[in-house]
C-alpha cells in the first residue's frame, strides 16, 4: 500500500505542477506566429540597440534531489507521447563543432606542466600544441616535452624517446576497449580522453553493467591515467569511465575541465500497433515516466584505481546540477575539474539540463555555449521551422575556473543566431565577444548576416552591452580570430569579405574595414602584431572551391585591410583549414599539411612568410626513399599466389604494422569466405590469437597530420610513422615506425 501511495502522490504532484508549467507556458512563451518578420528581432546595421534584450537563459539551481527528479518528470509528462520522448525530446540538435581560431593574444603553443629536473623551454627549444589562447592548453593526438613524443593511435599509445638526437620508440600500450585522439602530457603522466565501448565483456569490472543498458549500448567517456616513469613499460594507472560524449576540454590554472554531455537512458515506453492505440500507450508512458529515478537521467561513472578498488555511482549531487529558465531538453551537460598536479580520483563537477556543442576558455573563465533547443512538432510545420530558422538564438554559460580544485557556474546569457567553434569566442578585459551567424545552421540563409556581440557579466547575467552587425549578408562565418581589441571576420559564399571589428569601446563595437577577395580563409593566425596569416581555399567567382590558398593581410590600418601576399598550389587541401593543431608557426615559418589526391601529393608544406611576402622554401613527405622489404610482424599462415596480401595470427598484444600494407585484426564471424579466397579453414587456427589480415597500399603514401619543431629538427607524424627532417633545408635525417 505504502509504495502506490507514494505512487500517486508523487503521480498527483506531478500533474498539478504540469498544469501550471502549461498555464505559465502558455502565457509567456514567444510564439513565432506573434513574432514575424516585422515584430521579431531587427537586423543590424552598424550599432545595435540592445536596451530590450530579454534573458532567457538563466540557470536556476536544485536544492534537494527531490525537486531534481520531480522538474524531469513533470518536463517529461509533459512531452511524452505514444512513442516515447521521439524527436528531439532529449537534447537539443548538435552543431559539432568545426574548427577556425581566435585569441587575445599570439600564441605558438600551449604550457605543459614539467619536472624538476627539465630544462627544455617550450616555445624556445621545443614547439608544443598549437592553442587558442596562450596558457591554455588543448589535448590532441600528439605530444611532446622536448625530450620525448607520445602518439596516441586508436587503441595504442606510443611512446618515442630523444636521447641526444636519437629516437627510439620504448614502448606502445594497448588500451583495449578504449579508442582515443586526445591526450594531455603533464610531468611523467598522460591522461587520454577515450571513447570507450562496453558491450558486456567479462573483462571489465561489474561495476560497469551499471553503465550498460540491457541490450544496448552506451556511448561512454574514459578520462585514463597513463604512468610513464618507465618509458619501456607503460602502464595504466587510473581510469574514469563517465556516461556521455566528450564535447572538448581545457587545461587552466593546472586543471583539466572536461566537458561532457549525457542523454538520460533509453526509457521502457510501448508504442502502439496503429493509430488506435495511441491513446492507451500515452497513458502507460506517462506512467513509466512517473516511476523514474535519479539513475535513469543522470550520468553514472565509474573510477577503477591503481590499487584495484572500484567507486561507481551518479556522477553529480543534486545541488551540482542546475537548469535554464527555459527547457532546453533533457541532456546533462557537464564539467569535471581534473587537477592535474594529483592522481585521478573522483573529480568535483557541476552540471546543466542542456546539451552543450561548444567550448571556450580564457584564464578565469569557461564558456559552454548550448545550442536552441527546437520543439518537434515545430520541425514538422514548415512555416514555423522557417519562423525558428530566422530566428535561432545560442545560449551560453559561464564557469568560473580560477579554483583549480573546481568549477562553478556564474552566470548565463544569449546571443542571436549560431556559433561556427571555440574561436567564435573571446575573453578580454572583463568582456566576452562573441561573432555569430544569423539563422540556423543548416544552410545559406539570403537574410542572414554576420555579428559581434559584446558581453559583460551583470549578477548570474551575461548582459549584451554592445554589437554590430551587417557583415556578410546572405554568408555565414567561416573562421574569426580575436587579438586584443580587435577581431577579423571571415564570411564566405562566393567571395571572401575580410572584416576587421574594432572592439575597444565594448558598449560601441564598430566594423572598421572590409576586404573582398576570391576564396576564403578557414583559419586565421596572427604573425605579427599587424599580419594576419588566413589558410583557406582559394575559389572561383561563383564560390568553387579550387584549392589551397594561404594569405597574408596587412591589418596596420583597420580602415582599409590590404592583401599582401598569397600562396595557392593550385588544388589540394590543408587539414590546417579546419583543425587548429594541425598548423606550426615557428621563428617566421609556417608549417601546415597539404594533400592533392589529383597530383598524388601527400605531406606538409613549409612557408617563410615576412613583412611583404611568402616564400615556399620546401616540401615533405613521408615516401620512403627505397622501396623496403616488408617484413610481417607475426606468423604468417597464407600469402595467396599473385597478391602481395598476408594473414597472419597474432598474439593479442603483438603488433600488426607491416611496410607497404594496409593492416587490421579480422573478427572470427567475418571469415567464412576465407576457404575460397585464402585457401584455408581459419577454424584450424588458435582460438586464443588475432587473426590480422594486411593488403597492400599500392603505394599510397599517409597523409602527414601533424608537425613540431624540438631543437633544429622537424618533426612530422602520419599514421604509424614519425620522421625528422633538418629545419633547414628539409633533409631527411631519421624515420621511427610505430608499432
């Protein structure tokens, strides 16, 4: 009796409290149809009036975990239907975040903690992580302290030691389970952020079918701690396993701030045969609703320590997680402060009911922006959808980071219209500046254009003190860069406007400058204090795309922004265009990939860029000078006659690189044509080994993803090979295979 009065009371409140979120709703939601063209929000021409800027983003904080739960399930009540929570009940859509840049300052790369006993500078000996901001470190896929690089591929970290200009790779340690690109290095640890994929394997601890839905699967985060104090023996140290997708992170003041963000749990709703039993269904699911708890919307983890203990449970408590003013789904964004100066342990959080798509952060502050969140019944109305296309507006939330030993929420705001990545945001003296696109994100809207906003925090408010507008209309965004108190806007369609924004009257921002040119640049670098460096595409009239172009602008004089110089091969492309990490500037060099499937041209291009011009002073590759020999790394059991491909059995931990051939491991279901294709039965062999098939590459030649200068060398990285050449002249000196 007991628990069905619980039942119906919780049933009743629940009710009670829908009809008055209904009620309220009702009467204080904007309606597109009350808010057209003419009566919704204005364009902007030069200055913007934002006296009746509404806040509509705010965070209010639970106090208790019953009002936690009792806010989800009246939401939920509210939106469940005969099929469950569909659409996009459980989170807002997700703009993955592209890359472009923006600073306050020249950066040339990111701090990385170090021992006592090291003396190598980063930025003077060695060039570390092309950043956003300078002191602000960004994990990615390669690192280095001058004195060693660590790769992480896949499911294998590798671990490359300098001993007097000498590479040897000592180690490489498979984390099963776990797939990853990011990491950060700080002293003799590395923590890899993984995605991590559980599918019930006996292997892991049991703590972790608390992290498995039944029959499901279960898109996980793994922060794990990697010792490397013998550098001939990596070994795992501590591993934390969160439910959620990894969004981005940032090292300030010693700390790691991991952002993540969770859907609650697939719920066991019904769905109806037909139209018939709709009704019916409603009822039962707004009955499983009802009967919900905590675990069945807030991320769980899991922490395995060095000494074999497990911890798992809900990752917040209930006065950890707060919520917007407005519903913005049911998503759990986030953020875990990870000191980096200790072990990992159970970190302290703070969390948001909202999805989260991008991620800034200066020295006192983290902004998460969280894309609108869009009713699907309005998805389906074409009317209204073009009412929400016009109309998207971005909120964004403050975390104050100064407390490396955690983060609190401060304040939120909003801006109008939708944000390209981390570099469309910007700290400086006190204001956030941020650039947005109008509209949705989906297409090129002929009404849309281009703005800088700029915020201050007032209370728990980011209030709109300033902006400007009227940049590129019927464009969008395609890179922005912040340097002090100016920002350059690129949009693009057909043609490339430059904008130059001067920002030093926060209240008053003003476009200063506007350059037209052919293509578009992706990224911009500042070189010097009055040259942008942009690495784009260079395109025809219409807006075709025809390859890569990199530009050198002359910014002296914000009214009139001159093209200096430009670099265009002809075809190709540059990863550098949008990923950040991939670019090196080093002592008036510009280092960046360059692919041209067309020209068979795979490597990385070097560039001297002075006051006027850009200079071409050579290219790399990682072609191997004389064809070698390969050599299969374990047993191998068929070469069929006349192809040069091989299958081997491997032990589980062996490697499966092979010179010249494309390798992977071959799951057992797979390989039931292999009689007539190899020749032989794969039941004949050991059950207790990988079987690794590797087939020949034709001569492809890897594309290289990253470089880094230590001493007078290159550095270069392509997959499963590091190679070195002479900074000056670009002679191949020494090639490291990885494993």
């Amino acid at each position: 009796m007991t628990r069905w009065r619980n039942y119906w009371r919780i049933r009743s409140a629940i009710l009670g409290l829908f009809l008055v979120v209904t009620l309220v709703t009702s009467a204080c939601a904007k309606d597109p149809e009350e808010h057209g063209l003419p009566g919704g929000r204005t364009t902007t021409t030069g200055a913007v009036d934002v006296s009746d800027t509404e806040l509509t983003a705010g965070l209010v904080a639970f106090t208790a975990c019953e009002e936690l739960l009792l806010h989800l399930q009246v939401e939920a009540v509210e939106r469940v239907g005969p099929y469950g929570l569909s659409g996009n009940w459980y989170g807002g859509p997700v703009m993955l975040e592209a890359t472009a840049v923006a600073e306050d300052s020249i950066a040339t790369s990111g701090p990385i903690a170090r021992t006592s006993n090291e003396r190598l500078v980063e930025g003077q000996d060695y060039s570390g992580t092309n950043v956003q901001e300078l002191g602000i470190d960004e994990p990615d896929l390669l690192k280095t302290d001058g004195q060693r690089i660590l790769v992480i591929e896949d499911d294998r970290l590798h671990h490359v030691s300098l001993i007097e200009g000498e590479a040897t790779l000592t180690d490489t340690l498979r984390i099963e389970g776990h797939w990853s690109r990011q990491m950060l290095l700080t002293g003799n640890r590395v923590l890899l952020v993984a995605d991590t994929y559980l599918d019930g394997d006996p292997l892991f601890p049991p703590a972790f079918s608390s992290l498995i839905p039944t029959g499901g699967w279960r898109e996980l985060t793994s922060l794990i701690e990697v010792d490397l104090s013998d550098p001939t023996d990596l070994r795992i140290a501590n591993v934390l396993t969160v439910e959620g997708h990894h969004v981005s992170t940032r090292v300030v003041g010693g700390s790691a701030r991991v952002v993540i963000t969770t859907p609650p749990d697939e719920l066991p709703f019904v769905y109806p045969q037909n139209s018939n039993g709709e009704e019916r269904a409603r009822r039962f699911n707004r009955e499983v609703v009802t009967e919900t708890t905590l675990a069945d919307w807030m991320p769980g983890f899991v922490l395995e320590s060095a000494d074999g203990s497990v911890v798992d449970g809900l990752l917040h408590t209930c006065a950890d997680v707060s919520r917007p003013t407005t519903f913005a789904g049911f998503s759990t964004l986030s953020v875990l402060t990870v000191p980096l100066t200790e072990s990992l342990s159970q970190p302290s959080t703070t969390a948001v009911l909202a999805d989260g798509s991008t991620v800034y952060a200066g020295n006192e502050h983290l902004y998460v922006s969280t894309n609108a969140w869009v009713d699907p019944d309005v998805l389906a109305d074409d009317q209204r959808r073009s009412w929400w296309d016009r109309n998207w507006d971005t909120a964004i939330h403050q975390f104050d980071v100064t407390d490396p030993s955690q983060t609190a929420y401060t304040a939120s705001g909003q801006v109008p219209g939708h944000l390209l990545n981390q570099f469309s945001m910007s700290e400086h003296d006190g204001y956030l500046r941020v650039a947005s696109t109008t509209g949705g994100p989906w297409r090129f809207d002929d009404d849309a254009e281009s703005i800088v906003s700029v915020l201050t925090r007032r209370d728990a408010e980011l209030e709109v003190v300033g902006q400007v507008g009227d940049m590129g209309r019927g464009e969008r965004i395609f890179a922005v860069r912040y340097t002090g108190d100016v920002a350059y806007v690129v949009t693009f369609r057909q043609t490339d406007p430059f904008y130059t924004v001067d920002l030093s009257d926060p209240t008053a921002p003003r476009v200063r400058g506007e350059l037209k040119i052919t293509g578009y640049s992706g990224y911009l670098h500042p070189v010097r204090s009055d040259r942008i460096l942009g690495i784009g595409q260079e395109a025809t009239g219409e807006g075709r795309a025809t390859g890569t172009k990199v530009t050198l602008f002359d910014v002296s004089d914000l009214d009139a922004p001159v093209e200096l110089a430009t670099w265009s091969p002809g075809g190709g492309h540059s990863g550098a265009e949008w990923d950040h990490h991939a670019f090196l500037w080093w002592n008036d060099r510009a280092v960046l990939p360059f692919d041209d499937w067309q020209a068979d041209d795979h490597g990385a291009v070097v560039l001297r860029v002075s006051d006027t011009g850009i200079t071409e002073e050579g290219r790399i590759n990682h072609r191997d000078a004389e064809k070698i020999e390969p050599v299969p790394p374990c047993p191998v059991v068929s070469r069929p006659d006349g192809d040069a491909s091989v299958v081997m059995v491997c032990d589980l931990d062996a490697p499966t690189l092979m010179s010249g051939h494309w390798c992977e491991p071959m799951p057992r279901q797979d390989t039931k044509w292999w009689p007539e294709e190899f020749g032989f039965d794969p039941e004949t062999l050991p059950v207790d080994s990988d079987l690794v098939v590797c087939w020949p590459d034709g001569g492809y030649i890897q594309p290289i993803q990253r470089t880094l200068v230590i001493g007078d060398g290159l550095w270069s990285y392509s997959r499963h090979r590091i190679q070195e050449n002479a900074l000056d002249g670009l002679a191949s000196r020494q090639v490291i295979r990885l494993r």
